[in-house]
C-alpha cells in the first residue's frame, strides 16, 4: 500500500466540563468512551488509521489525550473532572493550534474536531491559553482561524440554545457544523452522542471515498446530498419500472393510503417522504429521490451517504432544492403527511 492511500484520522473531543456539566459528569465520560469504541470497530471495518486526543476545558484548558491511537484508548473516566467557567474559545483556538502541529508525513491526513458545550462563552477573557483579553477579540481570533482552515479540517461545535448557535456562527462556525442538543438530561446528552456517532461515520465512509473534510457535517441539506456526494457515495438510480410516487393528498395511515391508492400493501415496500425529525433505525433503508427527474436511488450507500451508524438515531430534512428524502417504513399505520408524496416500491 503506497503512503498516499494511507488514511490517517485525527479526531479531537472537545468537552465542556464547567460546574454546570457536574449533572452529566458520568454521562459525559459514559459517551466520549462509547464514541471511542465506535471509532475503534470503523477504522478496523474501513482500514483508516484514526488518533484521538481529548481536551477538556472550564476556567483553563487541558489536552488529556494527544493523538493517541484508538485502538489504545483508556476511558476518559479518570480524566475527566468538572468545576469552573467556560473558556469556550480559548478552547476552540487552543485545541486547533496544537492539533495544527501533528506532522502530516506519508499518508492523506484528516481532522475531525467536535467541541460540546452546555453553555455560553464566559471565561476565555482570562484564561492564560487565549491570545487576547478582548472578547470580540477572541471572537475574531475564532473566525479568523476557521477561514484559514485547510480542506482537510473540519470543526463542528455541539452547542445547548438558539443562542448558543448565534454566538457559533458569529464564531465562523460553518452553520452546517452547528447542532443543539438538550443540555438538560442524560437523555439529551445520549442523543448529543448519537448525533456525533452520525457525522463521524459521514466523514469516515467520505474518507474512504476521497472527500478530506466537510463543512456539513450536521445536515441532510444541498451542502450533504446533491449530485457530486450521491456520484461520491456510489450511488445508481432505481429502474423506473420497479417503483411509483403517489402524491399524499390527506392524513391517512400508509398501508390504508397504498391500498386506496390500488396497490398491495407488503411491509417495508412503502417509504415516506422525511418531512420532520425522525428516529431512524439500523435496518431502515433510504431512497433519495431526484425532484427534477423522479429519478430515485437506494440501497446501503443511501444511508452511508447521510453517515447512518448502525444504532437509532435522530435524521432532520434540511432544505435542500434537489433533492427529498424518504424512509422505509415497516408499520401499517404510521401517518402520512398531506403534501408529501409516498414512495413504492413494485
């Protein structure tokens, strides 16, 4: 194997661990570990070499990890401890400066970094890794470093409020590296892991397909799907003849509407069009759906090309011009939504 085709993965966890994380403490370590393991049996499946370091941050900022292999992972349980402020973009500037610093010698190099955070930025002022006191200037230094980034960086940033998402877009964040998560229970912080599951395996599967780094690592949008990442993702239109959209024209259950519609009804034959937030499950196929053409593409690379891990996990329609997506359902009566269209399968 020659050095260029030599994937190498550096993911960064960035983790907030200010007083106000102390009710998810264990929870934090019980998911930055699971994320880990993940890591761990994807870099063996798709032999990429992958190195974590970990930084946590409150009043200061502190690399626990650096670029360790993940298959010599320890768990974060000892060395992860909370108490104190939010050095948010110190930490964001620190974490990205001294990862800058890894060699990237023989071998395609890619960094990963996902920065979670339960809060607003309040200490980085005066934190000794920060460049300056000022924090517009801080806020600059971010955006600054985002913009000079290399296509083979990717930063993406867990944030807890509409707020929060405005401070991270201020920041230079790109809107598509920006996602909320319920900073208020375990629940919501098991689902802030799936979430990050879910980019992780984009960037993997994108990996092996050439693309060194993305800026919609959070999205379903035109950014994640169009033409270029279905042709990356190996994707083949459906015969024509082996499926039929039929237009959704009011509230009914989906095995009533295909039956109404004149066709049989056979248990995971029928997709319906996402049209909110949804929990999709590991066996539930995918189907992209071209809008100009009708065209619709499916099959294993479908939900590899919206980085579907094989656990449950939360997928949201993004606006996106081209292209709809549509999940297999396996129930006779879950509710369609007027508007939308059904997507058979012959």
């Amino acid at each position: 194997m020659s050095g260029s085709q030599n994937y190498i993965n550096h993911v960064a966890l960035v983790l907030d661990a200010s007083s106000s994380m102390r009710h998810l403490s264990g929870k934090v370590v019980e998911v930055a570990d699971q994320q880990i393991s993940y890591l761990a049996r994807r870099s063996r499946e798709l032999d990429q070499e992958t190195r974590v370091t970990v930084y946590v941050f409150a009043d200061k900022v502190e690399c626990v990890i650096y670029d360790k292999d993940v298959l010599r992972m320890p768990s974060l349980k000892q060395l992860y401890r909370v108490g104190g402020m939010t050095a948010l973009l110190a930490a964001a500037l620190k974490s990205q400066r001294e990862l800058a610093q890894t060699a990237q010698l023989y071998g395609d190099h890619s960094f990963l970094t996902f920065v979670l955070t339960d809060g607003q930025e309040n200490a980085s002022h005066r934190c000794p890794d920060a460049p300056a006191t000022d924090p517009r200037e801080l806020v600059a230094a971010v955006a600054e470093m985002i913009e000079a980034q290399e296509d083979n960086w990717t930063l993406a940033v867990l944030v807890p409020d509409q707020m929060g998402k405005r401070e991270a877009t201020q920041c230079g964040f790109p809107k598509d590296n920006i996602a909320i998560w319920d900073a208020t229970s375990t629940q919501g912080l098991e689902e802030a892991g799936q979430v990050i599951q879910q980019a992780t395996e984009k960037f993997m599967v994108g990996r092996s397909q050439g693309i060194r780094g993305s800026r919609a690592v959070f999205s379903t949008g035109a950014e994640a799907v169009n033409k270029d990442t279905i042709k990356a993702a190996g994707l083949t239109p459906v015969d024509p003849s082996q499926y039929e959209l039929i237009p959704v024209a009011r509230d009914a259950a989906i095995r009533d509407w295909v039956i109404e519609s004149g066709h049989t009804y056979r248990t995971g034959g029928a997709f319906y069009q996402l049209s909110k937030s949804e929990k999709v499950q590991p066996r539930k196929q995918i189907a992209v759906l071209e809008k100009k053409t009708d065209r619709v593409y499916t099959g294993p690379e479908a939900r590899a090309l919206l980085g579907l891990p094989d656990v449950d996990v939360r997928v949201k329609p993004d606006h996106n011009d081209d292209f709809t997506i549509f999940v297999q359902s396996t129930s006779v009566n879950r509710k369609l939504v007027p508007n939308t269209r059904l997507l058979l399968m012959l």
